[in-house]
C-alpha cells in the first residue's frame, strides 16, 4: 500500500465533477449561464469539485452545484470533460448541462458571489480558457435538432 506522499499516490488523477448551470432569465426568458466566483482563487469557473470517496459523479456534481450556487438543478447531457494538472496532480473534471429549477444563492467560504450571464458574457468572464469551450458545448445540447 503506497503512502500519501508517494510516487504512485501523486500521480493518481483527481476525479471532481460539475455542471453548466443554465436557466431562463426571470425577466427577459434569454438564456443565462451560471457563474462561481471562489474567492480563494480570485478566479470565475463553472460550480464543480472533487468527488466525494465512491460517489456517483453525477451525484457529485449536482451535489457541488446544491452546495455552490444553492440551487437544485434538472441534469441533461454530459459534456466534454476537462483534464488539466492542479497543484501538480492530473485532475479530471467531469460536466454536465443542468437546467437551475429552483433555489437561492446564499454567499459562503468557497463561493462568495455568483453571475447569471447569457452565453457570451460568460464566456468572456471565465478565467481559464478551457472552460469557455463548455459554453458551445452546452448551447449544442440545447439547440433543438
């Protein structure tokens, strides 16, 4: 059995799992997409996070959605999954579209603020350029055929 510091456990890949929040504006019924601000990172991503031990990754990522944006969420089609090195492990992010159905966004330690943007404004606003890609990839499961 490897230590925690060992070789094979740093190259163990981080599985986290999260959504492309969307809803209908309230007000204009234009498509939003829903924005995490995290304050320890200073940085605007989509709400995701690792995965608790042996859960279901979609469990996980509504989850994570319930837990960042205080919203419940209807999910659809899983979408094109991130692979990038965090603090030097591989770590794989699994996405999902998910439709917000109802729900209030109370600020917390991990999420401080939350943006509804339609398609283009947030993909301007994401700080890591891989994550815009999941706009288009959304708005392709949302186009009717």
């Amino acid at each position: 059995m490897s230590s925690p510091g060992s070789a094979a456990n740093r190259t163990l890949t981080v599985q986290a799992a999260g959504c492309v929040l969307w809803r209908r504006s309230p007000v204009t019924g234009e498509l939003e997409l829903c924005l995490v601000h995290r304050p320890k990172y200073d940085d605007w991503s989509w709400p995701k996070g690792k995965l608790k031990r042996g859960e279901d990754p979609l469990a996980g990522a509504l989850r994570e959605v319930s837990e960042e944006t205080g919203h419940t969420a209807v999910p659809a089609a899983e979408l094109p999954s991130a692979h990038y090195l965090a603090h030097g492990r591989p770590k794989r992010v699994r996405y999902w579209a998910a439709e917000a159905v109802s729900g209030t966004f109370t600020p917390n330690d991990e999420v401080d603020r939350v943006l509804w943007l339609p398609p283009e404004a947030a993909r301007a606003r994401l700080t890591e350029p891989r994550d815009a890609d999941l706009v288009d990839a959304l708005l392709a499961t949302l186009r009717p055929a």
